[in-house]
C-alpha cells in the first residue's frame, strides 16, 4: 500500500458531518510529518466522489483556499450540506466537528 493509499484510506474513514486536520490525516496515516504530502495527496485526489477530501481542514478550522475541486465556496458548501456550521470568521469548531 502507497503512501497515498493510507491517506485515502483515512480520509475515506472521516464520517459524514465530522472534519480532520491535514496532521490528524498524517498521524493516522503513519507519520505526523506528512501534512503536506496530505495535502497534495488530496490535490490528486482519483476518486473525488469516494474520497471526501472536502472533509479534511487545516490546524485551524479553516478550509482550503487551493480546493482543488472548484475552489473553497465549493468545500464550504459540501460541509454546509453535511451539516457543519461555519463560524462568523469562517472556522469550523475542531472540538464540535472534529473526529
């Protein structure tokens, strides 16, 4: 299994309604140190309808400016959809909707 295949993996085990960190996706993966090779996992996502890459946020709730699926409105949105509340300076609330 690739590296890229642990990522999916675990972004494929982020439930609906519920977001994860590029470091929690990196730990669950097998190393804290890959946030960024998340990251770009994630910009290469093949299967965008089965990976929920919108789920996955940075450190600090924000979503991902570089959305590599039409931008971070769409990534908003999708989460919207799911149910998750955006804070009025555009965070999601880690402790609420985290994993």
């Amino acid at each position: 299994m690739t590296v890229f295949d642990r990522i999916y993996e675990v972004v494929k085990s982020i439930p609906k309604g519920k977001v994860a960190t590029y470091g929690q996706v990196a730990m669950l993966a097998g190393n804290p140190r890959w946030a960024r090779v998340v990251g770009y996992a994630l910009h290469c996502n093949p299967e965008p309808g089965v990976i929920p890459c919108h789920r996955v946020v940075n450190r600090e709730g924000k979503v991902s400016p570089a959305f590599a699926f039409g931008g971070e409105n769409i990534q908003r949105e999708l989460l919207t959809q799911e149910g998750i509340v955006f804070e009025d300076d555009g965070t999601i609330d880690l402790l609420k909707y985290g994993m």
